[in-house]
C-alpha cells in the first residue's frame, strides 16, 4: 500500500521552548504545512515521565505550548494542533507496542541513559517507555514523515522497527484484510534538515541545547526579551580565535561551530555563507550581530505568543476542535489495529 504522505511531530510541555526547539523542529513543521497534511502535537502525556510536573503548571505549559506552536506560524486552520492525553488511541496503541518492541531495543535508547543517570533505578517506567510510546504517536495516524531534532533519530529507528514487526508479527492477517504489499505500518522517514539540526548549550558547545539544563544561562527561551538574548549571546562561551573564513576552520571549536550554525538557521542559509561574510572578524562583532538577528526573528514571535496566551479559552478551544480531528483520524487505524491482533 502506497501511503498518503503524513507529517507528525510533538513537543514537550515540560518548560519553555528554547531555541533548539524552534530551529530544529518548529520552522521546519511551518514550512511543511504548505506542502504535506500536518499533525502537531503537544505531548503532554511524555511531559510526566521524566519528573512529576505541578498539574497546574502542566496545564499552563500546555497553554504556552500551543501559543509557541501558533505564534512561530502553524496554522491550526490548516494543521491539526491538540495535546495528545486528549486522543485515547495513543496510549491504546502504545500499550500494542509495548507487545512488540523487545527489551534489548529499548536497552539500547541513550536517551534514557542520558535522562535517567545514575540513578537508573529510580526513573519511571515511562521515562524507559517513551521511545514506545511515540512510536504510537506517529504510526496512530500512519504518519510517513516526521521532522525532528537530530538527537530523536534513535527513536525514529525504532519507530521503524517497531512498524516492520508488526507488520510481520500480524502479516497474515494484514493480507487477509487486504493490504497486498504486507505493509499496514508505515516506515516513517525522520526529516532532520538544515544547519541547526541540533543546537548546542550557549555554555558547553558539547552539550545540546535543552530545557532542562540547570542554567539559564545555556539557552534562548522563545519567551525571552530583547535585553535577554542579547545578553545570553554576549556570555555565550567561545574560544580564543576569530571567525574563520571556511567551514574546515570551525572542526575542533564547537561553541564557535554551534554560533555559526545559529546565525545560519536563523538566516535561512548555510554556514558557508555566513563565514564568507564574517570570516576574519572578532566575535565580539560577529555576537553583536547574531543578537540583533536572533532579536529580529524572535521578537516578533513573542510578542504573538503573548498576544494569544492573554486568551486561554481561545486556545483551549483550539486544541479541543484539534483533538476531535486528530481523534476521527486515529480512530479508523486503532480500530483497525485491534481487529488485526484479534482484538474484539
Ligand atoms: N538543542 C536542540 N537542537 C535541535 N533540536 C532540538 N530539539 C530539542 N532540543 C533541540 C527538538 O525539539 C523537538 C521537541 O523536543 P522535546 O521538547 O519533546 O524534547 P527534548 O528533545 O527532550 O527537548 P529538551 O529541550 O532537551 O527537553 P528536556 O530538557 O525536557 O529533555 C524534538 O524534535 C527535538 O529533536
């Protein structure tokens, strides 16, 4: 079966959105809105597996979630937007999948490893469980392309391990419901596009960008002002060289590497480019012109989120008319699904 191109893709509202969300993930979902049927996502039943969250403050996060998503230019018109506890068929077919995916798989998740620490013992079975879980976010609505961060490669490998042994698992029933190719899963393809596929802490080029580092310091938050970004740029860490002229100049220097792909993202250009315009330069320069570009990007973004998180009940309407269209979507495909496994 040829399937429909669908894109699918989620966030968490574990915090704010920084931007390492919004060059990786978010311009590349707006973008692929004008070309495919998009599904967005805020995955808020992810967002408890890591840490207990305070449910008001999850119920907000929710809220500034769906802001970010709107305001950065997902059109909810167009785009189903919604939070996923609302669709019940993820957590139906994630519980399937738990049946499919083998231990050994998710023993080989770093995300976890990373995530849980030392203190593996004491990290939620959810937190072990989330690859599984958004294998069924995805395939709930058989979605065939997924734009992501570099760092949810892994988990988009195992998306596709988990669709090819289903499809083996169930292959005969799925020819006897007709599926002549054996395929009732798609293998999804990750798109993981452009020069900031995966943004580095502003304080240790080594490390990603996240929510969840414990200094602010380390990243722009889509809700930070003028004075802000301009000031966490100018504290980013550096080396002691200059901009160099040629991407070659730039192995070995990851802070200057990461900068560089920064102001690239942000321009809509490569990194070629921007070396050919400040190779030679100090970065004291080349800082104060990232902060005025990164300001000019976000600047209009957070002022639209902020324009739409003074209505709540608007967004809360549109993430119920989201989850009412997400649910007509995945409805047909669990139902499906549980009739393939002998279900009912
Ligand atoms: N630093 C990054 N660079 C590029 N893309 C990134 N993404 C996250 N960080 C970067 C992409 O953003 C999407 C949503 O991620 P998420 O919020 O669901 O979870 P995450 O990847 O775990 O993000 P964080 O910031 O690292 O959160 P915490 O600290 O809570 O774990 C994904 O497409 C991701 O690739």
């Amino acid at each position: 079966m040829a399937f429909a191109p669908r894109v699918f893709s989620g966030m968490q509202p574990t915090g704010n959105l920084h931007l390492g969300n919004y060059l990786g993930a978010l311009t590349r979902w707006v973008e692929m809105q004008s070309t495919h049927d998009c599904i967005y996502c805020i995955v808020d039943l992810h967002a408890i597996t890591a840490s207990w969250q305070d449910p008001k403050e999850l119920r907000q996060s929710i809220r500034d979630v769906a802001a970010a998503y709107i305001a950065s230019g997902v059109d909810p018109k167009r785009t189903i937007l919604f939070n996923q506890s609302q669709v019940a068929a993820h957590a139906e077919l994630a519980w399937i999948f738990n049946c499919t995916a083998r231990l050994g798989w998710l023993n080989r998740m770093t995300q976890f490893k990373e995530k849980a620490g030392k203190d593996r013992e004491n990290a939620s079975i959810g937190l072990y469980d989330y690859p599984v879980l958004m294998a069924a976010d995805i395939l709930v609505y058989r979605a065939t392309h997924v734009p992501v961060g570099d760092d949810q490669k892994q988990h988009l490998e195992l998306t596709r391990d988990i669709a090819q042994k289903f499809n083996s698992d169930y292959r005969e029933q799925i020819a006897e419901a007709g599926y002549a190719d054996g395929q009732f899963f798609p293998l999804c393809e990750p798109v993981i596009m452009g020069p900031a596929t995966r943004v580095m802490s502003l304080r240790d080029g080594t490390k990603k960008m996240s929510k969840s580092d414990v200094s602010d310091l380390s990243r722009i938050n889509m809700t930070d002002d003028h004075d802000t970004i301009a000031k966490k740029i100018q504290k980013a860490k550096t080396d002691m060289d200059g901009i160099p002229s040629e991407e070659a100049g730039l192995a070995g220097r990851p802070e200057a590497d990461n900068l560089v792909g920064i102001y690239a993202a942000l321009q809509n250009g490569s990194k070629a480019t921007v070396l050919t315009e400040f190779g030679g330069a100090q970065f004291s320069t080349f800082k104060k012109a990232l902060a005025d570009l990164a300001v000019a990007k976000l600047t209009p973004v957070n002022a639209e989120m902020r324009r739409l998180s003074a209505d709540p009940a608007e967004i809360d309407r549109i993430l119920k008319n989201g989850a009412e269209r997400a649910a007509a979507v995945a409805q047909p495909i669990i139902s499906e699904t549980k009739r393939l496994v002998g279900f009912g």
